[in-house]
C-alpha cells in the first residue's frame, strides 16, 4: 500500500493500554494499512497540531483527511483487520456511539489503572 494511503495512527506511547492496541495492530495489519505514530513524537505533535486534535483524550486515526476519535477510532482500526477483529467492530457497531464513547472515555480517563 503507498505511503499517501495508508491510515495514519496517532496513540500514546507512554499509556499501556495504548501500546497493547498498537503492537496488536502491527501483529494483525497484514496490508500495512497503518501509519502508527507516537502522540510525543515530533511528526505525531505536528498531525495533532495540523488536524486539531488532543490524543491526551484519545488515540486517532486519519485517513484521506478525516479524523476518527474514540470508539469510531477503535472500531475503525477492527474493521480493518482480520476476520475476527471485522466480526467484534460488527457487533460494537449495534452498540448507540454514544454509549461506546462512553465506554472508550471511561478507559482513557482511567487508564492510569493499566499502567501499574
């Protein structure tokens, strides 16, 4: 996949969590669709920048200029890797967005938890 296609995501290296979601899209983006970028890095501060975005409240993904946040972010991401991560991002996609970014807000805001 070229360079100008790929899906770029922007996470937060020093978050646990976060670098579990990360290394877990590098194990299953067999296409190489992602860009994975370290919020702290110099290129992730400049696209937060550019694109207007905090990834202090959650991770990114952007994508032909569209930014996704938050469970959109997270199902997104599923969708686009194997049979299985499709299946679960089908199933969260019948929960109200509402209610999944609550989910994901409660997660970010806790994550602190994770880290220990």
């Amino acid at each position: 996949m070229g360079e100008k296609n790929k899906k770029i995501l922007i996470y937060d290296g020093s978050c646990r969590v976060c670098t579990v979601g990360k290394q877990s899209v590098e194990n299953r983006d067999r296409a190489g669709q992602f860009d994975i970028v370290d919020m702290h890095s110099e290129r992730g501060k400049a696209l937060q920048q550019q694109y207007g975005v905090d990834a202090e409240k959650s991770a990114f993904v952007i994508e032909s200029g569209i930014v996704r946040e938050k469970s959109d972010m997270a199902l997104h991401v599923l969708e686009n890797l194997g049979w299985f991560e499709r299946f679960v991002a089908r199933i969260g996609r019948l929960l109200p967005q509402k209610a999944a970014d609550s989910i994901y807000s409660f997660i970010a805001r806790n994550r602190k938890w994770f880290n220990r």
